[in-house]
C-alpha cells in the first residue's frame, strides 16, 4: 500500500507540475480562450493512465482564470489562477490548489496584495504574510509569462529564462533553458516545438522536458519527467479547442 500511495504521490507531482507547465497564447495582446486536453501515462512498474483538462477563460470584469482538474485512479488535483493584465503585465490575484491521494487532502490559497507587496498563504489551516518582489507569479501564471517571452524571436539555444515565483511560502526563483527543437507527434498531428528544460540545479537529478509548438500558439504538446529513482511520466495533448471563435 505503501508503495501505491508513493506512486500516485509521483503522479500527482507531475500533475502538478502540469498545471504550473501549460497556456496557449503568442502574445498579450492575443491571448486567446481555449480548452486542452491531455493524456497521460506513468512507467512506474506498474501501468498507470489518466486524463487532465484545461480551460481558460475571460470574466466580464476583463480578468481571466485557467482552471485545470486532473485525475488518475484515486488521485485527483485542482488548480486555479486568478489574474488581470495592467500595463502589459500579467498580475496575479488569487491562486488556489487542492490535491486528493486516497483519502489525504491538501489544500492551498494564495492571495495577492499589491498595494503592499505582499501575499497571505492559506494551507492546512495556517495563515502567514510574506513578502513579494514587482512581477512575482504565482505556479500557474509563470508558465503564460515563459510562453509570451518564448514568442518573441529569436529563440537562442540555451537561452534561460527566470521568474519570481510565490510558492509553498517562498519567493522561488524559476529557471528554463531553451534547449532544441524536435519534430512532436499528437493526435492532432506532427508539430515543430521548442524544447524547454527546468533548469532544477545541480543537486538533483530529477530532470523535466517541456515541448511547445508555435503553430498552435506555443501550446504545450508533450511534458516528460524522469524521477530520480529512474520513473518517467508522460503527458500528451489529445484535444484543444480555441473558445473565441
């Protein structure tokens, strides 16, 4: 049993990180509604599947949210971002996370308060104030922010980008590395993408892939991560939908 709940507490960390590594968008100006789905698959000595579905929309206050639910057997996760753009920035306001493992709950609110620079984390019943920096994201809005900046050309190999990040109540640094190009097979066809690695530092060797196709407005395609125990995890797109058509 033990080794069930760790394998779909894996699983749910690449779920996670799913949520933090998937827009659909080319610039701010543009920044369009959709819904994608994904498929995913764990070679964990045992073979597990599932599904995670993502939607972003536009409120008629002119704020967006990315919504994303995921699940797996008896694992289950929900993610929301909250955010408006000001002045060509994207501003987050409010970021939830709830996560389910058989009948282990966790649960997570960040709320941002600009005027003072600071955000308040909400989890397990806790509540603390810390600090922010100009341009801090939250774990899902840092991936619209790598995505808008992947947009604009050239992509130089090797390139990194870094972000401010509010997570588990720090202020994270993220770091990617433009990292090739490859020729990606979906459901909806073969794409050019641009590969892009977490740059995660040297003391660890969990290593994370993301490939991102421009055709489709820089859309995540495929995400693979290796666990340091030598586990890999896939996730592939299946459907998007464009919704301001």
């Amino acid at each position: 049993m033990s080794y069930m709940k760790q394998t779909l507490s894996n699983a749910t960390s690449l779920a996670s990180l799913f949520l933090m590594l998937l827009w659909s968008s080319s610039s701010i100006a543009q920044l369009r509604t959709f819904q994608a789905i994904y498929t995913s698959q764990w070679d964990l000595g045992i073979s597990l599947s599932g599904k995670a579905e993502r939607s972003l929309v536009k409120n008629s206050d002119g704020n967006y949210r990315l919504t994303t639910e995921a699940s797996a057997m008896i694992a289950s996760l929900t993610e929301s971002s909250l955010f408006s753009l000001l002045d060509d920035q994207l501003q987050p306001i409010h970021y939830s996370y709830q996560r389910k493992v058989f009948n282990n709950k966790r649960n997570v609110e960040v709320a941002f308060d600009w005027p003072n620079k600071k955000v308040k984390n909400t989890a397990e019943g806790s509540s603390w104030v810390m600090d922010i920096v100009p341009h801090t994201l939250d774990k899902q809005s840092v991936q619209l922010r790598l995505q808008l900046d992947l947009a604009i050309p050239p992509v130089v190999e090797g390139q990194v980008y870094a972000y401010e990040v509010a997570d588990g109540g720090l202020l994270k640094t993220y770091r990617f590395i433009a990292d090739g190009e490859d020729l990606i097979e979906t459901a909806l066809g073969t794409f050019k993408s641009v590969r892009i690695k977490r740059d995660r530092g040297e003391d660890t060797d969990r290593e994370t892939w993301i490939w991102f196709a421009p055709e489709l407005d820089y859309t995540i395609v495929r995400i693979v991560q290796k666990e340091t125990d030598g586990k890999r995890y896939q996730l592939n797109l299946t459907h998007l939908t464009w919704l301001d058509r």
